[in-house]
C-alpha cells in the first residue's frame, strides 16, 4: 500500500538534480522517520485522494467512498453500473507486500443496497461470492491490473500486477530494487488512519543516502 500512495525513490548511487527532486518530492522527513521506526500512518485524505485518481480506470464504478473506522474495519460506498448503490462493511484480515506477494484480504460482514429495503434484505444474506456471479466483479477490468478474488465473503485483493508495472521496479537501492527495499507486514487502525507496519530490507548506507536529501 505504501507504494500505492507514494511515487518512486531514487536508486542509491550516482545522484543528479533530477534524482535529487524526486527524493524532496516524494518523501519528507516525517514520513521517512516513520518508515525508519516500522510505522507509517496514512491519514483518510490520502486514502480519498488515492482513491478519487484510481476509480477513473474502474468503468463500471461511477463512485467509490473508501472510510476507515478502528479494528481494522473498513466501510465502503461504492456505485456501479451493475448493482447500482452499495453499502459494504468488512474488516481487512491480511495485508502483505514484499518481493513475492502483494495482497489485501477483507472479510464482509455487511452488505446494503441502498434504498432498496427489500432488495437489500435478500442482498445482505447472500455472499459476496455468489453476488459476483450474479452481477459481475467491478473491480477487475482495470488498466492497473490489479484483480478481485472473491471466496465465501472474503475479498483478496492482488496488486502485484500494479507492482510489477511500476517504474519502481527499475529503481535500486544497493543493487535491489526499491519494491523489494520496503515490506508491508500488516496494517492496523483507527478513526480516519491507516497504519501500515513496514520493515526495510535496504542497507542503512543507502538509507541514510536517501534521507540526507529530505
């Protein structure tokens, strides 16, 4: 996730003007400190800003409201040309990204059509994965290729697709590349924050390279 809302870093080396605007332009020091101390707090105006730029490449998605609520739960609206107004809640079970997996589990726990009082009450006793053979899955199709799995009323979310594309894959930071430099092992929260719970995999020497420009 963290490089869901970041853009890339320079590679450790030979540093030009260039490679120097990108470090200032892409972190600061507060949030480089937080990655240094496992930590990374991503506040609900990231996520909306993330999520507004991202649904444009969603066809079938007119609106996507992403909240973020304690215990890891998660509320979200989303309209889509298929199923029209949707209420979900669920709670993210799993969220990993190193060099061999990039992936987010959400469990639903409650699903609304709204408006549609009766509707709804067939709607929100039916699983998640019987609704996506009925109405299709919105959320694949996408430029990023990113894809949706849906067992039971689990949600599994891969991005690698979107990782492997990056342009962050060409940039290295002692010889590895800048994906394989930063984990994400989990994710905690609370009202309106995301915490990501990261480890670093990169040298010091290249790190502190790194945040002598910040």
């Amino acid at each position: 996730m963290l490089l869901l809302f970041t853009q890339s870093v320079f590679a450790f080396g030979f540093i030009d003007d260039n490679s120097e605007k990108i470090i200032k332009d892409t972190w600061d020091s507060q949030t480089f400190s937080q990655l240094e101390s496992g930590i990374v707090a991503v506040p609900q105006s990231v996520v909306d800003s993330y999520v507004q730029s991202a649904v444009t490449n969603y066809p079938d998605i007119s609106s996507l409201e992403v909240l973020i609520h304690p215990d890891n739960l998660i509320e979200v609206n989303i309209d889509s040309k298929a199923s029209g107004k949707v209420k979900l809640e669920g709670t993210i079970t799993q969220f990993v990204q190193n060099k061999d997996i990039s992936s987010m589990t959400v469990h639903i726990q409650k699903k609304e059509l709204v408006g549609r009082p009766l509707t709804s009450w067939i709607f929100s006793r039916v699983s998640a994965g019987l609704l996506v053979k009925l109405f299709g899955n919105p959320l694949n199709g996408n430029e990023y290729g990113i894809t949706t799995d849906v067992d039971g009323n689990n949600l599994i979310i891969n991005f690698k697709p979107f990782i492997d594309q990056s342009s962050l894959k060409d940039v290295t930071i002692m010889g590895s590349s800048l994906v394989d430099a930063i984990n994400i092992d989990s994710v905690s929260t609370q009202e309106g924050t995301l915490f990501l719970h990261t480890s670093l995999n990169g040298g010091s020497v290249a790190f502190s390279a790194v945040k002598s420009f910040l």
